[in-house]
C-alpha cells in the first residue's frame, strides 16, 4: 500500500540504524504538537484533576489527575525545588512511574503509593475512595529509599526527586516513610519469588529497605529526547483525539511485541464486532508499552518502526487508529498485571479492553514452564473489582491457516490445517534472517525485525553489547 | 474463686491426662444438646441457608449456610453416597473444612472453591455475588486430588467424601476440576514461598496437581468424639444463644494460645467501652480455634482446660462470655488470615471484632524476624472489601506492670515500669515449671501449661512420641 497511508513516521531516532524520516499525515493519530502542556487553559479550574466532559468513559475516581505544575507556576515551583534540602534520584524505572502518575494513567493515584494504598494494592488488587466506591489498583506504584536516605529525611515533609544528572523532576510532599516488605512485595505481586524475575531484580531486590509515598509536584511534562516523544500520548491527548474523531467506542490494544496479521485480524475483527454491536465509529487505541522490559523483547525504537510499516502496508486502518506509547514499566507480573494493563487505558478513554492468552505472562523464571495458567489473566481481568465497567473482550486464538495462506482464527475441526507460530520461533526466523510463512507478517514489518536481529550480531560482531540490548 | 462459676467443665476428653470431669452450669455458655442437627424445623424451608430473624449482625450473603443433610433425608442420601463410584479420602486438614463449610462459618461458599472463587481470593481476597455485593474471603477453602483420582473421576459430575477410614462424610456435586498451582496459591496466600511454613507442609506441598470444587452435601453433623464436641458450637447455634441471652453486640476474640491477664484485661476492657458506647448486654464470643495447628503450639486439650480455669477463677466474667470452638485449621497466614478469622465471626453472629499486633503472624520459616510487619493485619482488616459491616476494635498492648504487680495497659511515658512476656518466654517458664510474675495468670491456669509440658517431657522421657504433639 502507498506510503501516503502511514500513519507513523518516525524522525531524529537516537538509534545510530534509524533512518532520519519527517512526518507526514501525523494528524491523522496523533495531535501536531505534544510538546506542549496538555492542559488547555479552560480545564485548568482544578490543579490537581481535570473533568473530562464527553461521551468518553470516566477516569476512575471521576477525575483524570494531572500532576503536573501549571505552566504559569512552573518558574516558581523549580526555585523551590532546588531549596528542598533532600533529594532523591530517580532511576529509570522510577523516572517511568513518575511520567505514569504524572498524566493521570493510575488516577485517582495524586503520587507514589502511601502505606494504606500499598497494603490495599498487595491484599485486594484494588482499593476504596473517600465516597465508598472502589478502583483497581493491582501493582504497587512505590518509590523505594535505602537507610542513609531515610536517616536524612529525618522529620521533613517534603523530598525533591532528581534525574541521573541531578536535574529537579518532582517535588513529592506531605511523605510518609514505610518499610519495603520486598519479599512479600514480591509474592503477592507474581505469585512466586523464583530469582531471575525481570522487574524484581532491576527494581526491588537491590532497592532500598524503605518505601516513600506522597503527592508528586511534576515540573514539567516528562520527555525522553529519542525521537519518540511525539508519540508518548497523554491520557488527556488520547481522549482529545478520541473525542476529535467523534469515537463512540475505544478499544485498547497492550502489546510488548511486534504486530503479526494475527494480532492485526483481532484488532480488524474486533471493530467489525463493534459495529455489529451498534457501534458508529469504534475506535482502535494500539498502545504498545514503552517502559523497561526485558532483555530479549524487541526494543521500543524497533518496535514502533515495526508498527509503522502494518499501518503503512494497510494491515490496520490508520483512519480508525490511534498509535500511542503507554509509558509503563512491564512487571510480567500476568493476572495481576493485567489490570494494570486496562485500568489504565480506561484513564486514557477506552471502554473496551482485549484480552488474549497470558496475558503480560512470561516463561517461569527457574522452572521449564508458563509461570502462569494461560487463561487466569482474562478470568481474574473479567473478574477485577474496579473495573466493572470496562468491556472485556477475550481473544479468539489466530493461527497460521496452512491451506488459505494466511492468519485465521483457529478451528479446532480442522487444527491439522493451522500453525502456531510462537515469539520464540519467530525471533528465531528474524535471527537466522528466515521468512516466515506468507502472510504471517507484511513483508516490510518482518524486515524491520530481521534488521534489528542483524544490528544486534554486527555490534555483538564487533565485540560491543547492544546499547538496544543493554538498555531493554 | 468458687468452682461453681466455672462455665466450662470438661468430660471424656481422650487424652491420657486428662481428668474426667462432668458437666454442671453449661447453659451460661452453651446449649445443653449440640449433638442433634442445628436445624430447627421452621427453618427448614431453604435447604441451602436458613434466613436468620435477629438484631444480630446477617450473615455474609444474607443466608447462613447449612451444608448438613436433613435428618429426615440422610438415610437416604447416605445409600446415595454408597452408590457413587469414585471416593476421596479426607486427611484431616480437608475434614475441618467440611466442618467449617457445614456450618455456614464461611457463608456464602457452598462447598470447595471452584475455579472463579478461588482466583479471587488468591488475588481479591473478597468476591463477588451474582446481586453484585461483595464478601471477603481471604483464604482458599479447596481440596486437592491427584492426577490418578482425576483420571479414574473422568467424566463423572461427583464424588463421594470418605474419611481416613472409609465412612461416607459428603457429596460433593457439580464438580469443577482445576489445576492446582502450588507455588502461586502459597506465595499469594502467605506472601512468601520459604519452606516451613506449617499448613504448607501439611497441606499443599504434598497435596495432589489438582483441585476439586463443588457444592457439599454432609450427611450429618461433623464430630470428633474427643470429649470437646460440646464446645464446638456451629454459627447458627451461637446466633441462639447470643438472641437467649438478648446480646445487644456480639465482640469475637480470636485466639490460639492459653489466656493470660493481658488477654482478659483487654476482653474485659472491650466490653467496658462497648457499655460506654450505649450498648446495654455485649456479648464476648471467646472462640479458640480447634482445627490444625503447629507442632509447638499448645493442643486445644490442654488450652481448652486453661480456658476453663481462667473462668473459674473469675479473670473473666462467665455471664456475659461464650466460649466455644472455632473449627478452622490455622494457616499462620498473618493479614491474609486474619480476614477470614474476622469474616467467619460475623457469620457466628459477632459485629465487633479484637484484634492485636502481629494476628495470625508467626517468626519467618527460615529468617531470623516475623514473617509479617506487625501493623499490617489490623490496617489490612481494617481496609478489607467486605467487612465494612463489621466494627475493628484494634487492641491496646497489654504488659506487665511491675509497679502494680498485674497486667495493665502499656503506657509508653513509663516504659521501664513494664515487661514484656512473649509466648516464647511464657513457654520457655512453664517448660522450667518456673512462674511467671504474680498477676500475669491466675495460678490454677498456669498450672495447666506446666502439667502440659510436664506431660510432653514424660511421655520423651518413655521414648515416646506425645500423641498431642503429634497430632498438633
């Protein structure tokens, strides 16, 4: 399909194997300009949340927060920032949970998670408002603090956070320190304490014996400078763009991993069921995660150029699409992180949410298994106080159709006909520069991935690790 | 004090040492028949659950369960369940949750979790009811089989509920076989996977790859013959006696351990604000828990006849206290389980409920500190979906005034005038046949932990294992 279709186009990638590109038909997905504060001056009446008014779903709690400093206070609150007298470093995956919270995706969450939060986040998934009524909640949101911090905090109220290079990101106020139960932590976030979990050893194992909650002061909005920003969409952005396309109905799409004609005949189907339902114009909202993942997922850049060439090859309809970054950290942490997953794509509008095979699963970490039952993400997500009013809608399985040649959904009455085509294989293709079958990928997409693989053996090649690699 | 204030008054115990004693003054606590069927006629128009007519607190679900048969259908359910072909034998463990299950403690569950239940309460600790209302349910009540018993049971919908002997105990209806995932279930449950933690060695670890749930049917009421079945009242036999005495509030009191005056002061004290408060005849449910428990805790024997004296001896007040077993086995599952204490108190009648630091907690299977922070089971109780009904009364810590010589409430601005006397140093004294300071246990209540100990060092001292020990 022409060109003129895309609609992602990717410019100034800090990735040396990125071609510089200029954008085109970006209105199409996306706002022109991101960069700017996403809090128009009329829904400014409220600092800390904003009421969205729309046929939209509702954030949970009623508001979507927005925590980060008017523009008109912005010179004000950095002169203070930098007379708080502590300061806390942020590290990646911190710096990933301050842009969450920041935007309003964990509404009615106003900062890192405060002990009551925590304990009700642990124990119940979910947690209960001042008026009685009940949002999900099911990973801990926290910011860990090792004893020489704690010591110093001493009684203070208030913690200025900073980045590596100790620029100020964040004021975090009216704090309370609690213990950091990392072992329990653990437990009751994976449902094991098996070694080698990805999130556990780069953000708690090693982290600080404390945790610190409070409300977050963000100075400004959070940007990374690598050529994606523009495509790091506000919940507040998504439901402006939803509204602007007269959506009555956002399905939301997570994924961590290229896009294949299987994912891609869901999200199609999906949209057909929807208009079968009544629905005018349902709208896609394909939100791949930005945040940490692990070592061997394809990295973000890879991905969205990979992203970028379905839509430009017309697998999936830019008119009724909207690509966006989710700037999540991945947990792995599957039923539990499932909700996660979905909570907070209702904060960015969607009232319908998809829900496949272990979900945000991975291989047991110490045992030659699933960590989890495949099919307990989309029972305990159907089952989630919190979020009740979120449709869930469970994946059909797609498969490789031997005889049609294509992605189809899988008929158990003839499964001799169908390939399953797992991440593991289809790594392995790119690797060994394979094609996979037709019609499992478009041609342009899978080259993106056989090009990644190439530029990780040409640096490993040379002796250097990945920066990709190093940084997934 | 006089003997004939004594409440309780044991009689058959099987325990070698135990005297034999008769029972005299057992209505202030306890209906004199609890042999024949809770059931009273007129309400037996629901054979599932009894609607109870009171100004006691409703059970969770609205109905309290009665899994038992109807004495005028057993004969010929019990030829019903000689004619069902596959038989699963209970160890003792799954028979104290028939127990529980039978008697509604865990209403509304009608039988072993099926698969939905049992995800939400590993990952809500609550769930669900059709009309949309929320019951706390922290703890999965499930029975394992293993992979033989799940081939010969095929396609059978149920199973015939055998004790250790081969007596038909239950039906188990429409069932629902699942996978049984070990390592998930006690990592979600107990907030680690550290071996050593006692109901996981007893009751998962080895247990069966799979789980059977379904509806219960007992054939008849559950009885132990152990001389302490008198004291095993059921929910629906303590909402009597709590309307005969024309309780006004019920207050439940959890324990596991021989009660000391810090105990007794506090239960006293509760019934003291609870008199404040305007109510005019509270009600303390003293409800020992009956079921499995460590090996190094003191046998319901032994604890049940220190009970007895500590109300003989006046330290707490036999016209306005019931004391009666709770059945569950103990889980040591600190804020998981203290949930379930709480939940199954409310179905028993209690709308007010103690609990303490560290509930349910125990010392940390293989680190040298407690396995739980010992804040966290009140604030965890405190916040659970579910039993917002139900009124926490945290305790004071109680600790022994030296100034006073008695057990009083711990006042920080005198910290040295007080001792601390944990239950390691209080078994580490009786185990030395030492006393403890005056004032700390009425002396005829201590001489029963030392008679227990001294029991345990004579039957080692005979190269015997003590049958109490070994059964604990």
């Amino acid at each position: 399909m022409a060109s003129s279709a895309a609609a992602i186009v990717f410019s100034d990638s800090p990735f040396r194997s990125s071609p510089l590109i200029h954008t085109h038909h970006v209105s199409r997905y996306a706002p022109r300009s991101v960069s700017v504060s996403v809090v128009s001056p009329s829904r400014r009446a409220s600092r800390r949340g904003l009421a969205v008014k729309s046929a939209l779903i509702d954030p949970d709690g009623g508001k979507l927060m927005n925590l980060v400093v008017e523009e008109s206070r912005r010179r004000v609150m950095k002169r203070e920032a930098e007379t708080v007298p502590i300061r806390i470093k942020l590290n990646r995956v911190d710096l990933e949970w301050v842009h969450v919270l920041s935007e309003g995706w964990a509404s009615p969450l106003k900062g890192f998670m405060r002990q009551s939060e925590f304990l009700q986040t642990l124990h119940f998934n979910s947690f209960r408002l001042e008026d009685g009524s009940v949002v999900n909640m099911s990973v801990p949101i926290v910011l860990a603090i090792d004893d020489d911090q704690k010591f110093r905090i001493g009684d203070s109220n208030r913690v200025t956070l900073v980045d590596s290079v100790g620029n100020p990101i964040a004021i975090l106020t009216d704090i309370e320190i609690y213990k950091h139960p990392k072992e329990e932590r653990i437990a009751r976030t994976w449902g094991t304490t098996a070694r080698g979990l990805p999130y556990a050893e780069e953000a708690i194992t090693k982290a600080g014996n404390w945790l610190i909650g409070g409300d977050l002061q963000v100075l400004e909005p959070i940007k990374y400078n690598d050529g994606l920003d523009r495509f790091r969409l506000s919940p507040s952005q998504l439901r402006e763009e939803f509204i602007r396309r007269g959506a009555d109905a956002v399905f939301a799409f997570q994924l961590r991993n290229p896009v294949h004609n299987g994912h891609a005949l869901l999200m199609t189907d999906t949209r057909r069921r929807l208009l079968e339902m009544g629905y005018k114009n349902p709208v896609l909202l394909l939100n791949p995660l930005g945040g940490f993942t692990k070592a061997d997922d394809v990295p973000l850049s890879w991905r969205m150029r990979q992203h970028e060439k379905v839509l430009e090859d017309g697998v999936l309809d830019p008119e009724t699409t909207v690509v966006s970054i989710f700037p999540s950290p991945m947990l792995y942490a599957g039923p539990t992180e499932v909700q996660w997953h979905a909570k907070a794509r209702i904060n960015a509008g969607a009232n319908f949410y998809i829900v496949g095979r272990d979900p945000a699963g991975m291989g047991h970490p110490t045992e030659n298994r699933d960590l989890y039952d495949a099919d307990h993400g989309k029972k305990v997500l159907s089952m989630a106080p919190g979020l009740e009013r979120l449709n869930i809608l469970p994946f059909k399985v797609a498969a490789y159709d031997k005889t049609q040649g294509k992605m189809a959904f899988f008929d158990p009455s003839r499964s001799q006909d169908f390939l399953f085509i797992s991440g593991t294989k289809m790594r392995g293709l790119a690797k060994k520069k394979e094609n996979p079958p037709d019609g499992f990928m478009c041609p342009s997409g899978w080259k993106v991935l056989v090009d990644y693989y190439d530029s990780l053996s040409a640096e490993s090649g040379n002796g250097r690790v990945s920066e990709a690699v190093a940084s997934a």
